[in-house]
C-alpha cells in the first residue's frame, strides 16, 4: 500500500548516514610508494587503463604453517573511532589475476575493530570476500556493516590471501556511514 511504501521510505531516510572522510591512508598508491602498507607492492602497469596507481599481494609458495598472507595497515584511535551501531562502508577496486591459482578459503578485505586494549577481543566488520570475483578485470565492490563493539584500541585495514593468489587493488575507500561516496584520499595525504 501507499502507507507502506510511505513508512519504507521515511526509515531510510532517517537511518541515512554519510561520511565521506576516506579513513585509509594511501588508498590508491597516491603518494607513488607503500607508505602505510605492510607487504604490497606498487604496481603502475596493470591499473594504468584507468590511471590509477595499484597495490599488489601475491604468494605462490605456500606448503605449510600460516595460510594467511596479508598485508594491513593500522587506523589509529584518534582517527578512527567506532561506537557499538555506528555504520561503515568500504569500497574499491579489486583485479583477481589467473596468473597464481586463488586457494579458496579466507581470500578478503576486512577492516578489524579492537575492542580491547590488548587486541584479544575483536570483530572484522566490512568483509569483503573475493574468491568468486571474475579473474582478470578490475571489479568495484562495495560493503556496509555496523560495529557491533566500541573501539578502545585502534581498526586495522587487512587485505589478504588465503594460502596463494595474486591480486591487486586500488581506490580503497573506509568511511562513516551506510552510503558509499566517491574516491578521495585521506585528508592526511593531501596535507603538506
């Protein structure tokens, strides 16, 4: 009824939120090194189509112990705070290559809230998984979760491959709220 589509849409319009602050520092290779980063690569060639700057993550030799590989990067408290039912949305642009066969298992992109001082207690909110991304094109993902838990430590970017893969990102974008906005760099990028 008209009454129902009515309600439908005054709730989403009250539980709007929009951020726009990209909270990841060197998101798209904008300072033209890994600054930030632990464990990518820069890669110039294959994100040169759209002119972007990518990262890449590959293994190829893993035979036993830690089947993650991953590369991270730390969003310190005092500049990223959750609150238990704050809303956050991750975005970019994610290249699977075929060239390393992609192990199933926890391939993704995940931001890691710490709830505790110690880092024993965690959630990983905005998972993005990519095992099932089409091999050998660049693919724009989107995702918004909410924190279930108060930030006390810091959040952590994790970008990772479950045992061997290659892949490649770029453009990523962490922001406050349940819409996603246009790329930008972290404002801390752009200040001199």
């Amino acid at each position: 009824t008209d009454d129902t589509l009515a309600d439908k849409v005054q709730e989403e319009i009250d539980n709007l939120t929009i951020g726009g602050r990209n909270f990841i520092r060197n998101s798209a290779g904008n300072l033209n090194n890994t600054t930030h980063w632990s464990n990518f690569i820069l890669d110039t060639s294959e994100a040169s189509t759209k002119g972007w700057n990518s990262f890449k993550l590959t293994r190829t030799n893993y035979t036993s112990g830690n089947p993650r590989y991953q590369s991270s990067q730390d969003i310190p408290l005092g500049v990223l705070t959750l609150n238990a039912g704050d809303y956050v949305t991750l975005s970019g642009w994610i290249y699977v290559s075929s060239q390393v066969a992609l192990s199933s298992g926890a391939n993704n992109i995940t931001l890691r809230n710490y709830a505790s001082i110690n880092n024993d207690d965690y959630e990983d909110i905005c998972s993005f998984g990519y095992n099932n991304v089409p091999k050998n094109t660049w693919t724009y993902f989107k995702i918004t979760s909410k924190a279930t838990k108060n930030t006390l430590d810091a959040c952590k970017m994790l970008v990772s491959i479950e045992q061997n893969g290659l892949i490649r990102v770029t453009r990523l974008k962490l922001e406050k709220g349940n819409r996603v906005t246009d790329w930008t760099p972290a404002p801390e990028d752009t200040n001199n």
